[in-house]
C-alpha cells in the first residue's frame, strides 16, 4: 500500500483506505462504542466549511475547508469532532483555529 506525504502507510480494512493505523485502531474503538450503544453515528472525514469561495477582481477564490477524521453523534446527543493527528503541520494549526473559533459549539477531540 502507498504512504502518504507525511510516509504513514495507508491501509485498505472495512472497505476504506485509513491514513495511518492510528486512524484505524481510532475507528475501530468507536465501532465497538456503536455496537455497545453509546455511539449513535459515525461519519468519515465531515467536511466543514471556513470560508465561502468569492471572488476578487473578477478571479473566482476557493472555498476554504476543514476535513476532520471522525464526527460522532452520541446516543445522549453529544457530538465531537475527532482528529487523529501524528503530525501536526502549519496548515493544520490554522484550519483547526478557524474550525474552533466558527464553530465554537464544537466538541473538538484531537488525539496524537
């Protein structure tokens, strides 16, 4: 399997191609969270937008977004964001502040 840029090895299980085996063994825990009933939900990689696109100058400017690693709804209606991280690079720092200070209902969990 390849490794991505930061050389983690992906790895293909449960139908889906993981980052790391830390993210794996992360979704693998709130599986069996769901199977006891405490985790309602389980979404991969939510998406949440920073800034909407617009345009400067007649130049149409992207969207800015944060992908995060796990949105988890819980049975009492908690919900968290979780992030698994074993790099944490530059760009990463400034989404998750965006993210947190947009968002500040956000339940936000990063393990490292």
């Amino acid at each position: 399997m390849n490794r991505s840029k930061y050389h983690a090895r992906k790895i293909e299980k449960h139908g889906h191609i993981w980052d790391s085996h830390k993210e794996l063994r992360e979704y693998e825990r709130l599986m069996l969270l769901q199977q006891a009933g405490e985790i309602k939900t389980i979404m991969l990689q939510p998406q949440f937008e920073l800034q909407p696109a617009f345009t400067y100058k007649g130049k149409k400017q992207r969207a800015i977004t944060y992908k995060a690693d796990f949105m988890v709804l819980y049975a009492n209606g908690r919900k968290e964001v979780i992030e698994v991280k074993g790099f944490k690079t530059r760009d990463y720092v400034l989404r998750r502040k965006l993210l947190l200070f947009k968002h500040p209902d956000i339940n936000f969990v990063e393990i490292t």
